[in-house]
C-alpha cells in the first residue's frame, strides 16, 4: 500500500496544480475540505496532506489555522535596494495594504538586540510589534526594536502608519544606510500565532538595521514573512 502512496501524492499534486494553473482555483480561494479531498481522490488523509504540503513548500497554496488551505496569491516584489515602506512597496504593485499594531512598549533590551544596536548592557528599548496584510490577508510579522534616545513619545503616535513617514515628519529622521540578513527559515510560536499559521510553517526572515542620515543606528527590524507571499527581486545599477 505504501508503494502506491508516492505515485499518488504525485497525482494529487499534479491535479491540483493543473486546477491553479488554470484558474479553475482562483487566487486566495479556498481547497475543499480534507476530508472531502482525500475522497474525491480515494486516499487517506495522510497522503493527502503529504500532497499539500509539498504544494505548501512550493508557495502554491497555504493554510490558516482553523480555516483550511487557500490557493496563494501572487508574490509581492521586494527589492532591498529601493528606499520605501510597506504600504507605499505594496500600493505600486496595484495591492491593498494594511497594519495592525499587536503591541508597543518599552521593554530591556535582548542582548542581540543589544549588539545590534550597539546599546550597552541592561539597556531598554522600544519594541513595537506588527502584523501587516495584502488584500486582506495576513503575510508580516514584524518586531521593531527602536533607540529611544531618538524617539521620544513616539508611543502615542498613530502606529498603524509607515513608521519611515512618521520618523521624518515628527523627528526629521531619515534612513540612511541600511545592513540586511535575509534568512529563509520556520515561523516561530509568536509569529505564526499572528499570522494563523501552524508554528513551524515556512518563512522567510529579514533583519534589517538602520542608521539615519547621521550614521546613528536608530532601530533594527525583525521580519518574518510568509514564505510564499513575497519574493526578492534586486537589480544592481551599472
């Protein structure tokens, strides 16, 4: 019986593409239930969902805790070098953005956020935690660790807006350059609890530390994206 189980996870994944690929199902629509799927193609729910997690690691289709499986949408472009902020990078790409904001305090700071930041020991800083969607769905997690040397009272903003708008306008802080790592890894216990994803799903992580105009290293960002809602795309000038 498990001989037959690889030949058929191929054909459940076979089918199902072909369905994507063909529009037949549409993008952020939903699967059918397991239980129905593991009829319609006369297999039990174990091979069944061997099928769907291959399509999961192939961004082809994701799943929401208590809700089932969905057809991923198209990747949102990314591009490190270009100097912009989530909603502006998601509205030029003819999506709708949109945050939420989970929590904001000032915490002690970890110790990699500490040497990141290059704050001494025993340091506070600013945390500001995030979820971020596109059209509706939830694709970001971020922690924002902020200096708050720079930014008095910046906690009784309006933290649901581009942070990068609000440094300018209230602190006349801009970014200046900027030190990425880009990780493709698992969603830990916290993100994927935002984003309702099973703990463990894929993702991709991109830390990002800042320094303003000045050179000061003004706030580290920690990303944890949904591994099949964006892609890198980096074109290097002549």
């Amino acid at each position: 019986m498990r001989e037959e189980a690889p030949r058929t996870v191929t054909a459940i994944c076979r089918a199902l593409q072909e369905q994507i690929d063909h529009g037949l199902l549409p993008e952020g629509g939903r699967l059918p239930a397991e239980r129905a799927l593991s009829e319609l193609f006369e297999t039990t729910r174990i091979t069944l969902r061997e099928a769907l997690g291959q399509l999961e690691a192939e961004g082809l289709i994701y799943r929401e805790e208590r809700r089932g499986w969905f057809v991923s949408p198209r990747r949102l472009a990314y591009n490190p070098l270009v100097r912009s902020h989530f909603h502006a990078m998601v509205r030029e790409q003819g999506r709708v953005p949109s945050t939420e904001v989970l929590s904001a305090r000032l915490m002690p700071a970890p110790v990699d956020i500490c040497e990141r930041l290059e704050l001494p020991a025993l340091s506070a800083v600013l945390q500001i935690r995030r979820v971020r969607r596109i059209d509706g769905r939830l694709v970001l997690y971020v922690e924002h660790y902020l200096n708050p040397a720079y930014f008095p009272g910046i906690l009784d903003a309006d933290l649901t807006a581009s942070l990068t708008e609000l440094y300018a306008s209230r602190y006349d802080i801009r970014y200046g350059r900027v030190a990425f790592d880009i990780l493709p890894t698992a969603l830990p216990a916290d993100a994927a609890f935002s984003l309702k994803a099973a703990p463990g799903s894929p993702a991709l992580c991109i830390t990002r530390v800042n320094r303003d105009q000045h050179g000061r290293i003004i706030d580290c960002d920690v990303e944890y994206w949904r591994h099949d809602a964006v892609r890198v795309s980096v074109e290097v000038p002549d």
